[in-house]
C-alpha cells in the first residue's frame, strides 16, 4: 500500500517568527553594495561602491518610486532586496527577519513572498513555454502539485492581468503577444504565488508610449486589490505620479532627496532632483524652443567617487569648502521630506 504525501505550497508557509508589533514589511537598513574589481583576474583592484548607505523602510500595501539616472545604483539596490546579491555591509530585514539570517528554507521562502516584474518582458519569457507553463512553474517549484488548482490559479491571475478571453492566451508561445501583453504575462507570473512584496524594474521602459499608463494603471489595481507593497524602479519621473506613494531620488549610490509623491514634484529641493524634473520633455510644441539648464558633465565613477557630496562637481550651488569636505546628513525641510544637501543646514 502507497500513500500520497501530502500537497504544501511553500509560498503559504512561513519560519517561526515574533509577531509584527508595528513593524515596516521591509526595512533596508544602511545597506552598502560594492562588487570588488581584479586587475587582470589577481589581486585586489578597488571596489564598484553601487550602493553606498542606502536605508528606508516600507510599509505592507505601500509604493514607493527609486528614481535616478542610468548608473546611479537602482539595479543594484534592488538585486540586494531581492537576496541576488550580498552587502558587505548593512541588512534588508523582511517582516522581521534578516536576509542574512535566513538559511535555505527560509530564502526559498521569502523568494515566495517578493515577486519580481522584469523591465525588458521578451527577454524575460522563455521562449519554448506557453503561457500556461510559464505561469505554472512557480506553482510546481513551490510544491503546488495538484493539476486542477494550478490551472485554476493560473485562470485567476490572467483574469486578473485582462489577459481576456484567458483561453485564447493560454497556449500561445511569447513570441505570439504584443509588447504590452508579454508584460502582462509578467506581471501575471510575479502574482502568481500571492506576494506581499513586488519590486518593479522600469517595467514600462521597453513599451510604447500608449501602453505604459495602462500597464501602471494595472498594477495599481492589483497592488490596491491585494495590499501589496511595491518598489518602482524607475528614471522617469514624468511615470511616477501614477504609480507611487512617495518618491526616493537615488544620485551615484545615495538617496539624496524623499518625499511624497506630489510633495516632491512640486517643491524639488536637490539640486540634482530639480534637473531630473528640467529634463522631462515638455509635450507642448509652443514650448519646443525652451532652453532647458541642466548640470553639465556625468555622474561619477563609483570606483573612485568625489570626496563630499557625490553631485557637488556638477552642481551650480557647490559651495567649496563645504560640499567636497564633507557628505552632507539628511536635512528634513518639511515634516517627511529628507534632503541630503548642505543647502538646508541650520545657521
């Protein structure tokens, strides 16, 4: 005689914890990410400071945007809050339990707990899986054996996406959708498991123009439906209001500028947060003649990074003696609105 052993979804099991007690769903705690350098393959050759000091905290049901130009860092931070890469220095803590801490059980679990929307969707389909088996795959790695509830969870979640009628999708291969609909797939197969934590990588970058307020609009839907927390990643600011509660500017591996969403936006304070905002294209054709200042030069190297304040060569407020001394602490200039900048020290 056989027994059957018995159905577990990993994604519904959790390690022995204390009770939440208040605390932030996720907690990134001075976190410093440097990927070390090898001259010729040997020997120690400096470090890449990615992510240099970063910490925030997150709430359950909450978005918040990291913005930033390219090379600032954002990749890298997320990576670190998804566990793919280690700080050195530092901790994410994850509903109360430290990243670090976790032993093999205990990451698989929290990888059940945090979904990941990709920015490029083509690259980040199998190409030889059709739909249903990419959206089954997370549920048979995470021990949800029978055949009937996988398919029905897969219905659900496409349902949820508007992949519409579900039956015309679900044996198409990527290759088969549109941009926009791969990207739905997507974000069909972060849900999947029911995360408490979405971490989104620029994921309208690759979309056409149509398209991308309608996938924000999607997520906001399914964020609000769910009370899922989520992290945007994004460099666009002009994309920021749909989707998020409050914005961190991150500049050459440091947040230099938070607040809410319309709080920043409409009273910049960094220097480099007011350039973000000057390089947003301006769709009306009377203003196309508009000379737009913006700081010169590039951010730095993260190798070897300005002594002070990391945007203090390109900034047209930099005071000597001051801004490259020193790095300047966070300035709170309104109740919630941080500034990393020596401009707003008390006299």
């Amino acid at each position: 005689m056989t027994t059957t052993a018995p159905q577990t979804d990993i994604a519904t099991q959790s390690p022995a914890a204390p009770a939440d007690g208040g605390q932030p769903l996720l907690s990134v705690q001075d976190v410093h990410t440097w990927f070390e350098l090898r001259k010729w393959g040997f020997g120690h050759a400096g470090y890449v400071r990615a992510v240099d000091g970063v910490s925030f905290d997150l709430e359950a049901g909450h978005t918040i945007a990291i913005v930033g130009e390219s090379g600032c860092g954002k990749s890298s931070l997320m990576k670190t809050i998804l566990g793919l890469h280690r700080p050195i220095k530092g901790d994410v803590v994850f509903q109360g339990r430290s990243l670090s801490g976790l032993d093999r059980g205990g990451r698989r679990w929290y990888h059940s707990q945090v979904g990941y929307v990709q920015q490029d969707p083509f690259g980040a389909l199998p190409p030889f899986m059709p739909v249903k088996r990419i959206l089954e795959e997370p549920l048979i790695v995470n021990g949800v054996r029978e055949r009937a509830e996988r398919e029905r969870r897969v219905r659900e979640v496409m349902e949820e996406v508007r992949l519409l009628p579900v039956g015309d999708f679900l044996n198409k291969f990527p290759h088969q959708l549109s941009g926009g609909q791969q990207q739905r797939v997507v974000i069909a197969r972060a849900m999947i498991l029911r995360p408490k934590l979405i971490v989104a990588d620029e994921p309208v970058s690759m979309l056409d123009a149509s398209v991308r307020v309608e996938i924000l609009r999607l997520m906001e839907a399914l964020q609000e439906a769910h009370r899922i927390a989520v992290i945007y990643i994004t460099h666009d600011l002009s994309t920021v209001r749909y989707f998020s509660q409050r914005i961190f500017v991150m500049y050459a591996g440091n947040l230099v500028e938070q607040a809410e969403v319309d709080e920043l936006l409409s009273n910049p304070q960094h220097p480099y947060t007011q350039a973000l905002l000057a390089a947003i294209p301006d769709p009306e054709p009377e203003n196309a003649h508009i000379y737009r200042d913006v700081p010169p030069g590039e951010p730095p190297s993260l190798v070897n990074p300005p002594r002070g304040c990391r945007f203090h060569p390109r900034c047209p407020h930099f005071m000597p003696g001051v801004c490259d001394v020193e790095m300047p602490p966070d300035f709170e200039t309104r109740p919630g609105h941080k500034v990393k900048c020596w401009l707003y020290q008390e006299e």
